[in-house]
C-alpha cells in the first residue's frame, strides 16, 4: 500500500505539496498504528486507513468532500489489489468516508483514524493553538496517553469550512456556465486543459481513457461545481459515480431531492438551466446520454453538451423538444447537498 501511495505522491510537482503530504499522510498512519495498538486493534489496517485518509485531498487538491470522495476514490484500488478482505476494505473505506466528521463518535477505527489525524497535527505543529472543533478530543486522547494537556484553544470560529453560499440564480448561473465552456470546443484529450480540469475529480491511472466520449456527465457535473452547486464524486450508496447519467438520474428522484420532471408532466416546461436527460439519444441504452438546457423555443431545444453526438467534443446543439427524452431535472436555488444515514460501501 505504501508503494501504491509512493508512486501517486511523487507525481505531485509542487515540492511543498509533496512534502505535506508525505508528512501528514505518513504521520497520522503511524499514529494510527500506535493507537490500535494501545487498543488492541488490528494495526496494519489502521495504518492503512490513516495512510489513506487525504489521499483524494492531495491528489486532487480539491477540499469539498475529500473524506467521501476519498473513499471512492481508493475503492477500486483496495478492490482492484486483491490482498483485502471485504470486510477490511469496508472497515478503510469506514474510515476515511468519516475521518473530517470529528463532532461525531463512529465505530472503532474511524475513530482512530479521527483521533490520529488530532494527534499529528497537535504534534507536529507544537506550540500552536489547537482548534476548538479538535480541543475536547485531543484534551481525552492525552489523558489516554497519559500526557500533560496544557495547550490552548482557539476562539470558535462559526462558519469556518463551510462552503461559501453564490448570490443570484443556480440555474441561470450553471446555464452560463456550461453555455461557456460548451463554446469553447472543448476535446477530449488530455493535452486540453479544460478537459483535464474536467477529469480532475475521476481519480485514476486511466481517467482520460476511460472517461473518452463519454464525458457528457462528468461534463454537466463540472458546470455545477463551477456554479456553486457542490456534490461528491458519487452520493453515498448510489449506483455509480456523477460522470454517470444514472447517477443523475437517481438523485434528482430521491424523495428528500425531487428534482426530476418527466417529460410527460405537462404542466412542466423546460427553461435555461435545466438538465436534460435523453432517452436512447444515441444508443438503445436508456438515458444515454445528458445535457445543459440553454433555451427552449416551441419545439426545439438549445443544449450545451459535453461529448456531443459521442464526437468527443463540446458543443451546443439543437434538440428536438419532443424526441427522445427522458425528462429534466431543475435544481432548487436553496438545495445544499447533505447525506444522512449510513455509509454503506459498495465493495465491486
């Protein structure tokens, strides 16, 4: 495991980046181990789990989610190296989904995972104040450790770490946004930089082939973030990933969501900013494909699409309003992305 973290953390090009990481990573792994020691645990998969608790985070330097879509992310490749229980790899994947949620108790290695992510950071910046949100934990550890606790703790700070809310209209910003790029003529290939910041959150050896005219979610997704609309990777215990229309789909349908209209709702009309969901558009598969509503005319459409027609290229085009349609899916302006319930991986 440690060979697999190596070979990423050198590909990082930035010499304080990659020195972060290599601290923190392998700092709270062997604090990890420590702490499953003392608990009689099992150490090898607490190192483990401590090794990989920010890896998306540094993979990717994307901070939204990096504790779910960190668990999604090494899923394939606890997976894929078949050295792993099932079990082990769910006690990993545990881990690292609920390693940032520290105002919580969870089951015994998530928090060592939490507790040696505290420890390392108290350590390592010595003579610094402690956060309020890790104060009470780290205050507990050191008496488990037996160790004298006299730091300080800054002041509460209400509101850090929570996303920014964007002013104005959601959908008239993704609109924007995705009429934008869409115009650009994105390729897909890697040498085109907006087609890298595309993959950017599909960690993987083979993201740009996999992701090759079949980018049109993935493509959505980007213009959501880049509006203000912030999900992981993939909602937890869904299907599949949000570079999947399935994933889409599934989501707008949830009943806490409801986001989703279908095009045989008659009281329904599409309008700029609407994500559009087609039906056998271009294969026999349903909802093949997904796009970005820019403006709706009597019986015709303007999309802004991401691998348009499977040509592995941006571009807006002109639908058929009435053909080959699944239905649409308009994001409340107030929506903010919230999981409750269980993490449950999905070990395939």
């Amino acid at each position: 495991m440690r060979a697999v973290v190596d070979e990423k953390l050198l590909k990082i090009t930035n010499g304080e980046t990659r020195r972060n990481a290599y601290l923190q990573l392998y700092g709270v792994s062997s604090y990890a181990s420590m702490l499953a020691q003392k608990r009689g645990l099992q150490q090898h998969i607490a190192a483990i789990a401590g090794l990989l608790h920010d890896y998306y985070l540094f993979m990717t330097g994307i901070e939204e989610f990096h504790d779910q879509n960190g668990a999604e992310a090494i899923r394939p490749i606890l997976r894929d190296m078949d050295i792993f229980t099932k079990e082990e790899q769910r006690i990993i994947l545990c881990a690292v989904f609920y390693h940032s949620d520290k105002a919580n108790i969870h089951n015994e290695y998530d928090e060592i995972v939490k507790d040696a992510q505290v420890l390392q950071q108290y350590f390592y910046n010595n003579g610094t104040k402690v956060s309020f949100e890790h104060a009470k934990r780290l205050r507990k550890l050191l008496n488990e450790l037996g160790i004298l606790n006299d730091f300080k703790v800054e002041q509460d700070k209400q509101g850090i770490g929570t996303p920014m809310e964007v002013s104005g209209d959601r959908c008239e910003r993704l609109a924007d946004w995705a009429e934008q790029l869409a115009s650009k003529g994105i390729i897909g290939i890697p040498s085109d930089k907006d087609y890298r910041d595309i993959c950017l959150y599909w960690t993987g050896d083979n993201i740009y082939k996999e992701l090759k005219a079949s980018w049109c979610a993935a493509f959505v997704y980007y213009c959501c973030r880049k509006a203000g609309l912030l999900l992981p990777i993939r909602f937890p215990n869904s299907v599949c990933r949000f570079a999947g229309v399935a994933a889409w789909l599934e989501w707008a349908q949830f009943p806490d969501v409801n986001f989703f209209h279908s095009v045989q709702d008659q009281g329904f009309s599409p309008a700029r900013g609407d994500i559009v969901i087609y039906e056998k558009l271009l294969s026999n598969e349903s909802h093949d494909h997904i796009g970005i509503v820019l403006s709706c005319h009597d019986n015709e459409l303007l999309v802004a699409e991401g691998n348009m027609d499977n040509k592995n290229q941006s571009s807006l085009v002109h639908r058929d309003r009435w053909s080959k349609i699944l239905g649409y899916i308009r994001i409340d302006n107030s929506y903010q992305y919230k999981f409750v319930g269980e993490y449950k991986p999905i070990l395939v």
